[in-house]
C-alpha cells in the first residue's frame, strides 16, 4: 500500500467517513462566511471584542476552504492525490489554525476580563488598535515559528494516512517532545488557565453586579421589578454563553489532544477511528466557533436574519445613538 492511500475500508465506512466530513465542511463555510459578511455589511460590529471573534472566523473558515475540502476528497477517493504543494499548503494551514485557536481563544477571555473585572484599564491594553496589534503579533508569532521548524528541517510535512490529512512529521524524537511540549504547554496549557481564571473572575463580577442592581431596586419605593427581572435576563444569557464557550473548548480541545497525543507516542496501539477523530474534532471545533461567539450575540443574529432573508440589502452604516463601545458599558451588557 503506497503512503499516500488510506487503509482499506468497508463500503459503509467510507460512505460514514466521507458525510461527516462533507458536513462539517458546509456547515463550517457557512457559518464563518457569515460572521466575515457580517462584520463587513455592519459597521457596528466591528467593536473591539468582536476583532478576536473575526479573528477566529477567519482561521476557521482557512481551514473549511482549504484542508477540510482536501480531506474530504481524501476520504472519497481513498487516497491522497493533490499533489506536493497542497499537500504542503494543507500541512501548515491545519497546524497553525490549530495552535491560533486556542491562543485566541485565551486572548479572547483575558479582553473580556480586562472589560468586565478591570473596566478602568481596557482602554490602555485593548484600545480598536491595540486589540489589532495582539492579533497580528499572535498569528505572525505561530506563523513565523512554523515557517522557521519547516524551512530549517525542525519540522516536516507529510501525508499521515490515519488522521486522512498533510501534517506536520517530526525526523527525530527530540524535535516531537520539543514539538508537543510547546503546543501543549504553551499554545494549549496556558491559554486553557487564562480561560478559567478570566470566566472565573466573569462569573464572580456579574453575580456581585446582580446583587447589587437587585438590593437597590428592593430598597426603591418605586423599584420596578419588571426592570430586575431584565436584568436577570442579561446575567442568564451572558452565564450561558460562557458556559457554552468553556463547554465547546473542553469537548472538542481536551480529547483532540488526548488523542493526538496517544496517537504520536504510542501509534502502534492507536486504533484507525481514533486518529480520524482527531480530525474531526478538530473539524469541529471550526464548525462550531460560529455558532458559540455570534449566535448567542444579538447583534450578530439580527445581522445574519437580515443576510439570510435579504441577501440584496445595502451594508449597515454605523448608528449614530448607540455604538458597539456603547453597548459594552455594564458587565451585565457585555458581549462575549
């Protein structure tokens, strides 16, 4: 069997294989184009925090135009047959959306903690473009690094016909621990805990800001409480989404590297489904960013109800009233 073919595969599997593929590649086209669409009909949601959720959409949907379509393919056909250059072009579109998710996913908590936790230093850290200076300094930063491991021979790209996709091969043992210790421990490990402890601090700010608006509007003799029970409202929503940003992040990042990991140090007891979930979940997670960052956000789902239902409308001019600064000014009104 030539390196570049897939291990044989029942009719039922390649059919399997092939769907989920194709339909996480769909889903994933559609969901960050519409984020990109978004963000360029509306110039309202061009708001600082939201650079960090473009930021994603963009690495995403990288990776939905140009790995996900060659690992379908892949998966139908049975083999590898694009040639070195995607092959190339695949290996380091995948590695480097993989360790930028995470990193911006840690950038994206720690802004919202600067926000929420720290509103009187924001400005001094994540000014508009300030908050565009960590972005490209973060992905030049991984981009440079992976060029550097590529070019010096550090780092190569080949097919790995288990994971169905060009990635990056290690020529020595040293180059994989090194390799594994700086994804894990630093591109995933660190931002991981700067997650937590943003959340954390999130969580602890918007419950104390809750208490109070509740006991001042007890103590008013005109308190209205249909005005708590709003409140109440925007504190379950911005606590759901949280929760469904951690939640997303553990489900699809802890078992990729789990099984990432048990697939480079032990390939010999690694199983065939094992290393193509590695794949998946990694699929997944650019499927489901999207759907996490922006449709939990009312703003970016106004905007999508006006892409879908009126495709042919004129872009959105910024509102004169009421900016995205704005709208980011009570923790209970912030969006994630």
């Amino acid at each position: 069997m030539s390196i570049l073919e897939l291990p044989h595969r029942s009719l039922a599997a390649v059919i399997t294989e092939s769907s989920v593929c194709l339909a996480l590649n769909i889903l994933s086209i559609i969901g960050n184009s519409l984020v990109c669409l978004a963000v360029y009909r509306n110039r309202d949601l061009r708001s600082t925090t939201n650079v960090y959720i473009i930021a994603l959409a963009v690495s995403d949907l990288s990776v939905a135009m140009i790995e996900m379509p060659l690992a379908s393919a892949t998966l139908i056909i049975g083999r590898f047959d694009f040639g070195f250059a995607l092959c190339q072009l695949q290996g380091f579109i995948g590695p480097f959306a993989t360790y930028v998710t995470p990193a911006t996913m840690g950038l994206t908590a720690f802004n919202r903690y600067m926000r929420i936790v720290k509103g009187n230093s924001y400005n001094k850290i994540f000014s508009p473009c300030r908050s565009k200076i960590w972005v490209c300094c973060l992905w030049m930063s991984l981009a440079l690094y992976l060029l550097i491991g590529r070019l010096t021979g550090w780092l190569n790209i080949g097919f790995i016909p288990g994971y169905a996709v060009c990635a990056f091969t290690y020529p020595t043992a040293a180059s994989q621990i090194v390799q594994y210790t700086i994804m894990v421990g630093v591109l995933f490990f660190i931002p991981l805990c700067i997650g937590i402890f943003s959340y954390y601090k999130i969580f602890f700010k918007t419950s104390q800001h809750q208490q109070i608006v509740v006991q001042s509007l007890q103590n008013s003799t005109n308190g209205n409480n249909s005005t708590a029970r709003g409140s109440t409202v925007k504190e379950i929503n911005i606590s759901r989404v949280l929760l469904h940003v951690g939640t997303a992040f553990l489900c699809c990042w802890i078992p990729f590297w789990a099984l990432g990991l048990w697939k480079r140090f032990s390939p010999e007891t690694c199983p065939r489904i094992v290393e193509l979930l590695v794949t998946f979940f990694r699929f997944l997670s650019s499927t489901i960013n999207p759907f996490i960052y922006t449709f939990n956000n009312n703003d970016f789902r106004k905007e999508f109800r006006k892409l879908l239902c009126c495709p042919k409308g004129a872009r959105t001019a910024p509102n004169d009233t009421t900016t995205a600064t704005e709208n980011e000014e009570l923790p209970g009104e912030a969006n994630v």
